[in-house]
C-alpha cells in the first residue's frame, strides 16, 4: 500500500493551526514546509511581540504608542494642555479626553492614528463648542436614552463641520474616517449592533458620518431626520445647544411614534456621560465627611448659631467658650473666635477643590501622567494613581495589553520599638556590617574585559585563543587597568511581603533589610526598599519603605522594623514597577535585588508555568533598560533551582538552603555588587 501523500498546503496548514495565526498574516503562499517553517519564525523571532486585552479579543493600535503624539497636536488646535485619559468609548467631562485602550483589531497603524485624532477631535470639539455647557439640557439628556443619541449625533456632526471649517488641513481627516469599517462599528452603548437592516428613520443622521453600501433611501419616515442634519449643516454659533436639543427632542417624538430605541451611535462617535459633568466632587466629598460633624441635633445646634452669629447679624452669638467647646468637634481643640460653620463648610469645599486641582497640576508638571493614564475607576486616596503594564502570556506568544496595574503606597508602619529591638539584638553585627561596606566608599578594583589596559586579563586572553582556535571571531577586550574611584550606583531592594512570608521568613526578611541599610548609609548611595504583594492584577502594592530620596528619620525606621504579609506574588509587575522606578536614576549602574519565599504565584492562570515565564519576561525588559537585576530565593524546594534559573539566569540568583543565614548573607551580596 503506498504511503499517503503530504501537499505543502496541508502542512502549512497544521503548522498555522498549531501556532494560533492565520495564513495570510504569514503573507506566504503554501509553496514547502521549509518555506512556511521560515514565515514562522520570522514572525517570532524579527517582529515586534503582539498585545491582546485582558479580556482575550484582539486589538488594534494601543493608545499608549500615539498618547503624546496626539496629546501634542491637541494641545495646538485647543490652546489649553489637553489631558488624555481612558475610555471605552470615548468620552468627555469637559476637563479632559477619554479614549479606548486599544482601537478594534487589526492593527493598522495609520487608519488607526487617523481614528484616534478624529475621536479626539471630537470628544474636544463637544467642550470646545460649548455643547456641554448648559446643565440643563444635560440634565434633559440624562433622563432619556433615545434623546441622548440623538442629541449626540447632531452635535457630532456640527463639531466636526466645526473643526473642518476653522483648520481646513483636518477636512481631509474628517472626511477620510467614514471610510474606516471599524470606525463605522455602530452600538448601543458598548452592545454592537448591524448596519444592515437600519431603520429607514434613522438613516439621514449617519449621512458624512458613517459609509454602508448596503443602505437605501429612506422614504417619508426619514423626513425629521432629513430637516434636523440640514439645519444643523447651516447652524451659526449662537444658542448651538438648546437648538440641537430642541430638534434632537422632535426627533425623540418621531422616534417613540414608530416605536423605535434610541439611534446606535458608530465607534468614534464615542458617548455623552451627563452624569460626569453634573457631578459636583466637592458637593459629594462634603456629603461622605457630614457623619463627622456630629449627629443631626448637634448639627441643626452649629446651624442656629452660624445664622445668628454670622456677618450681619442682629442677635449676639452664644458665649465663646460654649461655641469654642462645640466647634472643637468640628475643627479640633478649641480655639476662640471660630468663623461660622456655614463659612467652615465652604472653606472645606474649597479646600477639597484645590486639593483635586493640585494633585492633578503635580501629576502633569511631574511628567508622569502620560504612563499612569486615567482609568475609568476613581484614584485610590493616598496613593499615586498606579501604573499598568502589559502580562507576557507564553502560551498564546503575546502580551496580555495592561493585564495589571502597580500601586506605590506607603508600607504600614508601627511601633519605633520594633526597630530599636532590631538594632539593638545585632549591635555587633551592625559594626562589622559598616566596618566592611566603609572600605569601599573609594572603589579601588581591576576592571576586566577591557580594549586596552596596563595589564593582560589572562582569562579573557585565553578564551580569545580558544575562539580563535575553533575558527571564531575574538573579543579584543583582553586587558585590565586599575581604577580608584567612587562608583555611581543605585540599589532598589524589593522584599516579599505575601502571605507566606507570614511568621519567621518575614521577621528575617525585616532583620536583613535593617542590615544591609545600616551598611548602605555609610556609603551614601542611593538606594530605595519596597515590598510587595497583591490581591488583584489590577490592585499590585509595591509598599514604599523607604524612596530613594527619602532621609532615614522616624517614619522610615517604624515602616522598616513592622512589615507585614498579605497577598500573592505576581512577580512580573513588580519587577516591571521596580525597573520602571530605577530607569529614573541618573546613576550609571542601577542594580535591582529581588528577596522573596517562593515561586511567582497568584490565582488562576498565574501559577506554575505563566508566572514564571512572565516574570522571566519581565526580567529581560528591564534589563534592556540597563537594570542589573539579582534575586535570593529562600525557596526551601529541591526543584527550585530550574526556575530560578530560567527567570534570573545562571549566575544571578542565590538561593539560600538555611533561612535563617539571610541577615548574615543579604549584606555580603550587596557588598558584592557594589563593588
């Protein structure tokens, strides 16, 4: 029987299968094995890694890639810093611009930085044109579906006419999205729903905005529509939103006649959120905080009294020292001539107001905030507004698109005692610890691998005759030369602090760290201590013990002698965090150090092998950013040596058989490294 004949076609296409692609993203005809092998790995090995939603569905080009570029060209058509944050979909609170996290799949660069500008443009345009201005007929809007999507769609269509008229260069921008097949997606809110199959009434609202072929002339019932786009096609600039509401409203009755929904609105039309605008924060804050003013006696009490003793009253106020005792639940010990509550209460709002602006303000001036992008979920208090960073899925072959997000909180503190006990219980250790790191506050050492040098490197001279005898190019760095001086480094030491350090690994992890930072002090270099642990991907603390620009003082001593252990190890976002924070430093060398019980683990798909090589990931970025990054493992497994390996590299982990030898062994590589 002769054996069955394999087509390349056939071959091409297990191979496609097996590896997650289709066949014409290899941009091969099914010719040889040989052939479609080589797509493969020029796929893997010479493009750049695709990024995918958390979600799994594929994506089109990441805002972060154009977020300054847009920024940028925003900023110069409106006049003012335009801030850029995310959305899905698009929106506006008349402060900022809202955008997705991705556009639709697949990536074309071009149409989607051309989708991105003319989305922006749009979500500017709504506050640029005063469209959102009037409360009122946001307020109208807010109560009624159908009425808000067609007041979007007028408005969408004067603030483009807007934009082409007033910068004739973005005419051709405008006209060009219509085009786009993903910008004409149409949904109910984020639901997508088909083009096919419109009704005939609402068809003249999308006419310039969105290009179906599939679409007929409407008869008599498209007529309301008809007169609504040709008015607002010959609005002037006066009264622009109660007109639009007011054909919007007559839409919304030519809709309900006919029994339809509200009209879907197409992909960069984005969505008019009312709620967002008509919130007051310093209204809301006041109303969280009005539980401590005291119960509902007491307050209608501090009312009475301010009316009567305010600016211009007739009646003399209560005595001071009744009104100081009263006012000090409000606003502390008591003092004498308080204001009047009703002024307290507006100094409190305008205080919240002017902390929200400041916190923003720093945010922009500190140039961060096109990295840390606004999320669609409010900013924990007291931290710094978190980054995300993408997950390295090794399965799939693709990064998981802002899989996890890293908070830098301050670590809890506690007791001062915790630390002086420290300190104290390791007096003789601590002085040698110093004695040992004060000689190399001037480096005196040979430097390997050079070009050129006073002396031959005998080691590195010997594998370049070793090259040269295999038929090899050699490295010509054969010398050495003697050098004295101070080294620039900066060290982050990132401690694990998740639930299984609970007990004795964590009281030895804190004892280490008191250790090598008495010996780091004497050196005076900079360098910063964090732990970390999570309890989401998207809720990752890297606890700030101590800042790289933070002085040893009391809080310092009371965080760093009081860790304490909750969470998992999501390994490759604290790495990512870490290495994010010493790409900052000016410092030649920046060196990372990794502390931790165990294996990369959280729930679900991030044990075993996808946090491993998630983390392996991790440590190969920053090290392209020029972070040397060390880790010692207090894994007591047999096992644990194999992943060690594959995520730190050989040579660059220790891994500690005896737990309790970590305060003796910590300082004695971190000696090692800076030298």
């Amino acid at each position: 029987m002769p054996a069955p004949t394999v087509k390349p076609e056939d071959v091409l296409q297990a191979t496609v299968d097996e590896y997650g692609v289709k066949a014409e993203e290899l941009g091969l005809a099914a010719e040889t094995d040989e052939e479609a092998e080589q797509a493969l790995l020029r796929r893997f090995l010479f493009e750049e890694p695709q990024r995918q939603l958390v979600a799994g569905e594929r994506n089109g080009l990441p805002l972060d890639r154009v977020h300054r570029q847009l920024q940028s060209l925003f900023t110069m058509l409106d006049g003012r810093k335009v801030e850029i944050g995310y959305s899905d979909p698009p929106c506006t609170d008349n402060i900022r611009i809202y955008l997705p996290k991705a556009v639709p799949a697949p990536i074309e660069p071009a149409q989607d930085l051309l989708l991105y500008r003319v989305m922006g443009l749009l979500q500017l345009g709504l506050s640029r044109h005063n469209l959102l201005a009037d409360r009122r007929v946001l307020a109208e809007v807010h109560r009624d579906w159908v009425l808000r999507s067609a007041y979007h769609l007028l408005a969408m269509r004067y603030s483009l006419r807007r934009w082409a008229e007033a910068f004739p260069g973005l005419r051709t921008d405008i006209e060009a999205v219509p085009y786009l097949e993903k910008a004409g997606q149409l949904r109910v809110n984020v639901t997508a729903v088909p083009r096919d199959g419109l009704p005939g009434a609402f068809i003249p609202l999308y006419e310039g905005l969105v290009v179906c072929l599939n679409w007929k002339t409407p008869g008599p019932e498209g007529d309301p529509a008809r007169e609504a786009v040709r008015a607002v096609d010959q609005l002037g600039d006066s009264g622009v939103a109660a007109v639009l509401l007011g054909h919007a409203q007559r839409l919304r009755e030519h809709f309900r006649r006919l029994r339809l929904g509200p009209p879907p609105l197409p992909f960069y039309a984005g969505i008019i959120r009312p709620e967002w605008i008509l919130a007051d924060l310093a209204r809301d804050l006041a109303a969280e905080n009005e539980w401590k003013k005291g119960n509902k006696p007491l307050r209608q009490l501090l009312d009475a009294m301010a009316r009567k003793g305010g600016v211009g009253g007739t009646k003399e106020a209560p005595a001071p020292g009744l009104r100081a005792r009263l006012l000090s639940r409000l606003s502390g010990p008591p003092v004498t001539n308080q204001p009047a509550y009703g002024k307290l209460r507006d100094e409190a709002i305008d205080e919240a107001r002017a902390k929200e602006m400041r916190y923003s303000a720093a945010k922009w001036e500190s140039g961060t905030a096109p990295e840390a992008l606004t999320s669609d979920t409010p900013v924990k208090p007291g931290d710094d507004g978190g980054r995300t960073y993408d997950e390295w899925d090794d399965a799939a072959g693709h990064y998981r698109f802002e899989a996890t997000k890293v908070f830098t909180p301050e670590a809890p503190t506690g007791p001062l005692g915790s630390y002086e006990r420290i300190v104290g219980a390791n007096g003789p250790q601590i002085k040698t610890i110093r004695r040992r790191f004060e000689e190399l506050r001037v480096e005196e050492r040979w430097l390997h691998g050079q070009p050129d040098g006073s002396e031959l490197d005998l080691n590195r001279a010997v594998l370049a005759l070793t090259d040269v005898a295999a038929g090899q190019d050699p490295d010509d760095r054969i010398y050495k030369r003697f050098v004295r001086a101070k080294q620039s480094v900066a060290i982050l030491t990132m401690v694990d602090l998740s639930g299984s350090t609970q007990g004795h690994v964590i009281h030895l992890e804190q004892t280490a760290m008191v250790l090598c930072a008495e010996g780091l002090r004497t050196l005076a270099l900079p360098h910063a201590f964090y732990g970390f642990g999570n309890t989401h991907p998207q809720e990752c603390n890297l606890f700030r013990i101590k800042g790289f620009e933070e002085p040893y003082g009391e809080g310092v001593y009371k965080r760093m002698g009081n860790l304490r252990a909750s969470g998992a190890t999501r390994m490759g976002a604290f790495i990512r965090h870490a290495g994010w924070l010493l790409a900052q430093r000016p410092q030649s060398r920046r060196i990372l150090m990794v502390v931790s019980d165990g294996k990369p683990e959280d729930r679900a798909e991030y044990r075993g092998r996808h946090g491993i090589r998630d983390t392996a990931m991790a440590v190969t970025e920053v090290r392209r950013h020029g972070v040397h990054v060390h880790c010692i493992s207090l894994d007591p497994e047999e096992g644990a040596d194999k992943y060690l390996s594959e995520i730190f590299g050989a040579g660059r982990y220790l891994k500690l058989d005896d737990v309790d030898s970590l305060p003796a062994r910590l300082p004695e590589v971190f000696r090692g490294l800076v030298r």
